[in-house]
C-alpha cells in the first residue's frame, strides 16, 4: 500500500533472542520525537516492519510534555522514501537521487536528521563515509557510518552481538546524524539536496532515512535546560557501566538564542534538605548540550535509601541572570545502590588463550585508580587481596579486542572474574565473562549507600571452550547440581557423562558441530553457560 507521506520515526534493531534474558518486565528506552510534533496530530497510521515486529513483544507510548518547545517545529518532510539500495546504485543516483525541495518560508533554522543502516556482507561490517550535498559544489556533510556494538548495554546476547556494524547494533536504537542546513538554504526558496556514499563492495546494501526539519525562531533569549542524567540513574541506556558509585553525571543544554556561559546547579539525594551546589561556566550557542560532571561528598549520601532512591538536578541563574522558562530546570532520575563487601576480598582472574587483551583497574569514588592488573599471560589465574578502607568503588574490566573472556565465536576459550571473601572460600560475586569490550561492577565496603548484602552466587566454570571430544563442567556443589544440555534450537540433548569431585565429564565426540547451552540448577539458582562444540 502507498501513502501520501510515510515517515520513520524510530530505527531500533532487536537484539538477538538466543539466551537473552530482558526480566520480567523488559527494558525501556525513551526517545525524544519532538520533530515529529507536525505529524503525531490527528488520525495516523503506525507499523512495525523489517522483521523485528515478530521477535519481541513491544509495547510503544508517546509522552506529551506541555509546555512552551525553545522553537516550534513547523514542518518535517522525508525526502526520499526509506528502501534498502545496493551502494552501485545510489552512487549513480539510480537511488536516492538529488531532490529539489522548497525551504519553509516561515523558517528561521533547518536540519536534516539521517538514520543509515548498513546490510549485507560488505555493507554492514565494513565502514564506509557517506554526505549530504546542498545545490552542488563541494558536500558540506561527510560522515562515515559505524557504530561500536562491544559496549551495548543489553548483553550478553546470543548471536554476533559484539561485532561493530553499520550505523547499528543489535539491541539498540540505530545512530542518528544530524546535519544544520542554516547557513546553506534561504526560507522560501527552493535547494537540491543530495545523499551519497563514497565508495562500498561486494554485498553492500543500505537503508537511509533522511528528514528535513524545520523550525520557527527561538521562543527565548536566556534559558537553559537539564536534558539528561548519566548517572546516578536506571536507564537502560547507562547500565553497562553499573550502578552510580562516584560522581553523578548530568547533561544541560542552552535553550535560549543567548550564548550561555555559566548557571547553577543543585542536586540532592531524595530529601532536599542536604543539597549540593556546583557553579559551572563554559560556552554553549543555542540548542547546543554538554555533560558536566559534579563533584561528590558524603553528605550527598546521607538521606539514602535501601530501595526506591531518587536524584534531582536543578539549574538556575543562566548568563547569571532570571531563566525565561522554568519548566526544564528540574530533572529526577531513580537509581539502585551498589552492592556490599567485605573490606577483605579476593578478586581472582582466570585468562581465556589471549591474556594480554585483559585488564582490570580498581577506582574509588573520586576516579583515583587504586590498583591495575595488566599484560597477563594466556590461561593464567591471578589472585589479588585487597583489605579496602569504607567508602564507595569501581571494579573495571576491559578486552582490548572488545570480545570480553568468554565469547562463543571465537577461539579464545573462557576466562573468569570472581571475588570471594578473604578468609573462607565463598564466592561474592561473578562478573558476566561475555561483556564485549569493558563491564564495571560498583560496590561499597562498609559503606552507608549499601543496605541490604549482596546474595551468594554459584561459581561455575565449563572448560574447554570451544570443544572437541569432551567438556567439564566444574562447581564446589556439582554433586547437588541439576544439569541438562540444549542445542541451539531449544532441543534437550542427553549426553554421556561421568562425575568425580567438584567436576563432571560430559562426552562430547559424537555430537554434531554447533552452539550448545548447559543449565546448572543449585535449588534456586540457575546458571546457563554457553559451549561451542566441533570448531
């Protein structure tokens, strides 16, 4: 079916499904679709398409925020019907081709928003610079289309979840490019806009969505807005690097046609009696953003709670002068507190077959770097003590080749992280080994943001990984251990094997090539380790 006008709103790649665990009430992601404002009016139609409408169950609301916008968008236009096109044939201008298009006449500021996925092959694990040409000459927008898929927050994932791709990644919204066409077009006259692609190989296929905004002129002169909290916060979007232990992070974003130079923030932790004050200065031009780090003190932490915790943010005195809108100033976000430890621990590391692409570094919470682990050794266990003071800290792990320690589709085999108590050997805590580039883990020692102790976890390691003739499933409870093995569809698979201590043999030589998972139950607990067998 065709329609006048059909626009993308949202370009969100599912995640794969294979051993992917969303909780019981999923996650949420929030978007800002202000553009859309000229088109969310009335009796509209909406779809889901290219697949991912039959891989998870979505549930999308739209979120009216009244109020005066700091400009009104007056008309979005998508200038070329969103299709997937081989790289060939948009260099030849078979597709997407220049387009004459009339500027708003009541325009005072214009942008084009463009989302580009690549498919294919070549086209969506190879990067590759794309442009946006207004009337000929020279292309005043060139940017090369890649987007870092090792640090996604939603893992681990089964599937090539880590690899890099083209402007997207599996389980996230897809990046979006937004060039200001201002300088270059006049309202009420016409403008050829151009989208290309320098160059591309083989099976090199993209899906382009490109929009033309416009908008009216600034509706104030001094006025600044909070428009995000990093952290402390639950967003889907900032949990890889762990609950808040540090400062809190927040974005503001001048909203005024007035360069703002300077504000005031305060924050506070659910009761504002205990507020903190921060005075910050730098250059902003209208609608531009920029994250500010605040500083941090026990007295922030004083009105903490063991659940349902909240951060507030307020700016106010923008260029040292009255805000013309109060209504952006204040922002809250809900936070969880950081886990409970000993101040004696253990943190043991095993290395997968490439040692030197781990490392790990301690922070306390003011960013200090108390302790590095670096250049280990291939299948090697490191085994270090810390006896820390009371306070609040950051565990970070890295892979340099941004395939965490225990990934499927590669033959680095698996490594672990693990941190046990000092003095008998239970295990606290084990770090998720399928964590793509780098993972965080924040916990407090003897510290009031922790109220409530941490739960023991089973330590369970499944050695070699890929394998060949046999795998070994390895746990202090193993004897007390259900067990039970799936192929990649689902499909329980029964499998010779052979207990002893702390260990169990499973044979493996006449299983067919492939991806197998291994549930170990310990009454409550459920661990599912992933085992590549035949490569």
């Amino acid at each position: 079916m065709r329609y006048p006008m059909k626009f993308e709103i949202m370009s969100f790649v599912t995640p794969y499904g294979i051993n992917l665990d969303l909780g019981a009430n999923g996650k949420t992601w929030t978007f800002d679709v202000t553009d859309y404002a000229p088109i969310l009016k009335g009796n509209q139609r909406m779809t889901i398409e290219r697949g991912g409408q039959w891989m998870e169950d979505m549930d999308i609301r739209f979120m009216y925020i009244v109020g005066t916008p700091p400009r009104e968008v007056l008309d979005i236009e998508q200038l070329w019907r969103v299709e997937s096109k081989n790289h060939t044939s948009i260099m030849a201008d078979n597709s997407y081709a220049p387009k004459a298009v009339m500027i708003h006449p009541n325009g005072d500021y214009f942008k084009i928003r463009s989302t580009i996925t690549g498919h294919g092959q070549e086209g969506e694990f190879i990067p590759q610079a794309h442009y946006l040409n207004v009337d000929g000459g020279a292309e005043e927008f060139g940017w090369q289309v890649w987007k870092e898929c090792s640090e996604n927050p939603i893992f681990p994932q089964g599937g090539t979840w880590i690899y890099d791709r083209a402007g997207w990644c599996p389980g996230a919204a897809s990046d979006i490019e937004e060039s200001d066409l201002t300088p270059y077009v006049t309202a009420g006259q016409m403008a050829t806009i151009d989208y290309g692609v320098y160059g591309g190989s083989g099976d090199t296929r993209y899906i382009a969505s490109h929009q033309l905004v416009a908008y009216g002129a600034a509706n104030f002169t001094n006025d600044a807005a909070i428009s995000d909290i990093i952290t402390p916060s639950n967003k889907v979007e900032y949990s890889k690097s762990g609950i808040l232990c540090g400062q809190p992070t927040i974005v503001i974003q001048n909203t005024g046609s007035a360069t703002l130079t300077n504000l005031t923030i305060k924050y506070w932790v659910n009761n504002a009696a205990n507020q903190q004050t921060y005075n910050w200065s730098g250059s902003l031009a209208f609608m531009e953003k920029a994250k500010v780090i605040l500083p941090v003190s026990s007295v922030l932490w004083a009105d903490i709670l063991g659940t349902e915790n909240a951060f507030y943010a307020e700016i106010s005195n923008p260029n040292g002068g009255t805000d013309e809108y109060g209504f952006n100033n204040l922002l809250r976000s809900n936070f969880s507190i950081p886990e409970i430890l000993p101040s004696n621990f253990l943190i043991r590391f095993r290395t997968n077959s490439q040692g030197g692409e781990s490392r790990f570094f301690l922070y306390d919470d003011n960013g200090v770097q108390i302790f590095s682990r670096q250049g280990m050794f291939a299948n090697a266990l490191y085994t270090d003590t810390f006896n820390l003071a009371p306070g609040c800290y950051s565990l970070v792990i890295e892979d340099t080749d941004d395939d965490g320690i225990d990934f499927w589709a590669n033959n680095d085999g698996a490594g672990y992280c693990k941190i046990y108590r000092a003095d008998v050997p239970v295990v606290l805590k084990t770090i998720e080994p399928d964590f793509g580039g780098s993972i965080t883990y924040n916990f407090t020692v003897e510290y009031p943001l922790a109220t409530q102790p941490i739960e023991k976890t089973i330590a369970v390691n499944v050695f070699p990984n890929p394998a060949s003739n046999y795998f070994v499933v390895e746990s202090e409870d193993i004897r007390n251990a259900q067990i039970q093995v799936f192929n990649a569809v689902g499909q329980r698979i029964e499998i010779p094997h052979f207990p002893s201590t702390n260990q169990i043999l499973f044979k493996t030589q006449d299983l067919p090539k492939g991806i197998y998972f291994v549930n170990i139950r310990v009454g409550e607990e459920l661990i599912t380790k992933k085992v590549v067998i035949g490569f």
